[in-house]
C-alpha cells in the first residue's frame, strides 16, 4: 500500500470520525484532517500550506457574505413579499407559468449567496405557506424547496462548487451562465410542474389574494425594486460594454445593498448585516477547511493518486463512480465534494469541454445538501413547512435526483458537441 494512499485514508477516516462520532462542525473535521495529512505525509503540520489552503477561496468567500448581506437586505426592505404578491395577482390564470416565477423566487437566495440553505430559509419560508395556501401539500411543498434550493445554487450567477472545482485546475469563473441556466432552470419548472401543478391549477384565488403581503409594494411602488435592477445592470453592464471595467460581484452586491436600505421597509443595518454575516459562517468555515484539505492533498500527493484513479477507470465505471460517490460524499459537504472528486473527475475529461463538464460536475455535487445525516436542504425544507421527519422529502425527491444525475451526465457526454452552442 502506498504512502499517497495511506495518507488519503487517514485523511478520509479523521474527517469523518471528525463529523460522525465527535459531531465536530464540518470545518474542523476538515482542518483536523489536513493536519493529520500532512503528519502522515512527513511534512511537519505544513503550517505555511495550510495558511495558504485558508486562503484560497477567498475570493467565493467574500462573494457570499456580499450576497447574504444584499439578500437580507432585499427581504427586510419587503422587496421580496413585493414580488412574491406580484407573480401571483398577475399570473394566476396561467398556474403553469405561475409555478415556474414561484421556483424562480425560491431559488433567487441560493442563485447569489451559492448556499441552498439561504434559498430554503430566506425565499422558502415566506413561499411556503403560499404554496400550501394554493393547495399543495405539505410534503410536495417541503420537495418545491428542497429542489428549488440546490438548484438555485448551482443556478448562476454564484456557483461555489463550479469555482471550486474550476480553481482546482486554474479555470477562471467565466463562460459558466449559459451552461449553469440549461442545467438548473429546466429541472427546477419540471420539479415544481411535477409535485404542484395538479394541486394549483383548483386554486382558489381570492382566498391566496387576502393572505399575500402586498403592504410593501402599495407604499413604494416600483421604488422597491430598485436593488434588484441595480444588481442586474453591474452584473451585466460589463459583458454588454467591455469597455467598462468589471467591478466584481462583492462590490456588486455591497452598492446594491447600500441602494435598499433607503428603498423600502425600514431596519436596523447594522443588525441585519451581523444577522446575515452570522448566518453564512458554517459556509465561508466550510471553505477554508475544504482549502486546506485541497492544498495538504495536493503537497503529500493524495491528489494525484486520485487523477491517476480516476483516469484509469473504464468510461463507463467512469461515470458510475462519479454518480455515486459524488452525491455521497457531498453528505457531509457539497462544496467538499466538490474539491475532492470533482477536482479529479473533470482532470479525467480534460478531452471534453471544461466549462461544460465543470458545470455539471458541480450539479451532481449539489446533491450532497439532500444526502443524509447533514441533508441541509431537505431538513430545513422539512422544518420550514412543519414537517416532523425529513425521511418523506428524501423518498419523495429521490426520482427528481436521479433526474438530476441522468441530466448533468449527459451534458458531460456531449460537452463537445453542445460547446459551439452554449459556450458565448
């Protein structure tokens, strides 16, 4: 047995025992794990690496905390009960279309924080009780945000587990909308058509009408949207005039935000921003523990043993091991997932586009928040509709995450084919 692989166990063994038997935060499971590497490895504790892997997602980390601070904003301010009411008085007559701007706004949080657990809480709990108001059940709407929330964040603009897996083999976060949109948005109209259509369609409107918060949006008209057009022209304004400099989506969201404080409802700032910073701890802790992990893999070796594994297994092995073990192992962390098998599992389709193969690599990670023991966004979407168990949510969403898989394999398989297409 090898030196690489023998660090590799005990790299694996110390994080889960980490997780599962001294139910550490996924963070130091991860941190303990890179030490134990590197002790294994003979490289000391590798003080420098491990600062250097703290470090390497910095950027992903700073785009969180911005969008977590943009998205509280937009939902004190009353923006979002504004267009939640919006959607729903106008398109009430067509239940299909209705739907579909419904799992739009839930997947809304995930699609700028990168986190499924800010789509289920955020957007899914004022959504929630709207869905259940038109007639959907309990179970069937708790599947509507837990499907929402995953694929809202693997939706653009904010991927994590795309720049991380990108950062792995120095691919720049660029050319990933198009790709990302064909991933996510036809799979999240066909879920929330499967588990709510026939529900909705005997909707008694004028009883969903009386509960809907309309409050924000009689007193400021279209002041109130203001943040979201804001943060939509300095996302795009580059890619449409080169010519103007890309300022970054921290600062995207940080202008946008300062725009919301005087545009709506009004709050307490400086609570809502520690409120919002608070929530996404677990996320940018996640990170950097996944960054270190990555760099003491990479410095013992483990990394390459992985690529060499992974290049030297059948195509068809290929692709079943990556259906599996990516959704399972991102049961204790997508964004881990994402850094330890994605990262060698696109180095083994180098022949096939990579933005492409990137991008669905990191939609089968995404499965990992429906994977139990964390399920993060099964057990919130659970908790959110009153639920008592999650087990119901998993049994009734396991077709839609075998879609999920079939969908993202196929992109993989004609990544080359579909590149002239959807690569801009």
């Amino acid at each position: 047995m090898s030196i690489e692989l023998i660090t590799f166990l005990v790299m694996v063994g110390v994080f889960l025992v980490g997780c599962f038997a001294f139910k550490l935060p996924v963070s130091i499971a991860m941190v303990l794990s890179a030490v134990s590497g590197a002790l294994v490895g003979a490289h000391d504790i590798a003080l420098r690496h491990l600062v250097e892997g703290m470090f390497a997602y910095v950027d992903t980390i700073l785009t969180i905390v911005t969008a977590m601070i943009f998205m509280r904003v937009i939902q004190e301010s009353g923006a979002l009960d504004a267009i939640s009411s919006v959607i729903i008085e106008k398109f009430h007559k067509v239940p299909a279309l209705m739907l579909c701007m419904i799992m739009v706004i839930i997947m809304f949080p995930g699609m700028i924080t990168g986190s499924s657990t800010a789509s289920v809480l955020s957007a899914g709990s004022i959504m929630a009780p709207v869905l259940m108001l038109m007639g959907v059940p309990t179970l069937e709407t708790a599947c509507i945000l837990a499907m929402g929330g995953i694929l809202g964040m693997i939706a653009p603009p904010t991927n994590v587990p795309a720049m991380i897996i990108g950062a792995g083999i120095d691919i720049p976060y660029s050319g990933f909308g198009l790709p990302l949109i064909l991933l996510t948005f036809p799979l999240a109209f066909l879920f929330v058509l499967m588990f709510g259509y026939k529900y909705v369609r005997k909707m008694n409107y004028e009883e969903v009408k009386a509960k809907l918060n309309t409050a924000s949006r009689e007193k400021y008209g279209m002041r109130i949207y203001l943040p979201l057009f804001l943060a939509i022209i300095l996302m795009v304004i580059n890619k449409a005039v080169p010519a103007i400099p890309d300022i970054g989506m921290p600062l995207v969201f940080l202008i946008s935000a300062a725009v919301g404080c005087f545009t709506g409802d009004k709050f307490n700032v400086p609570k809502m921003a520690k409120e919002a910073v608070s929530a996404v701890l677990p996320v940018m802790g996640i990170l950097m523990g996944v960054g270190m992990f990555i760099q003491i893999m990479t410095l013992t070796g483990v990394r390459g043993l992985i690529v060499t594994s992974c290049l030297s297994l059948p195509d068809i092995a290929r692709y079943v091991a990556m259906a599996v073990s990516m959704p399972l192992f991102g049961a204790v962390s997508s964004f881990g997932s994402a850094s330890v098998l994605g990262v060698p599992f696109l180095l083994s389709f180098l022949a096939k586009e990579e933005i492409i193969v990137a991008a669905a690599l990191s939609l089968i990670a995404s499965l990992g928040d429906m994977m139990p023991p964390t399920a993060l966004a099964g057990i919130f979407a659970a908790q959110v509709t009153g639920m008592e168990k999650y087990t119901p949510v998993l049994k009734k969403c396991l077709i839609p995450c075998l879609i999920v898989i079939l969908w993202a394999i196929l992109f993989i398989v004609y990544a080359n084919q579909l590149e002239p297409y959807i690569i801009l």
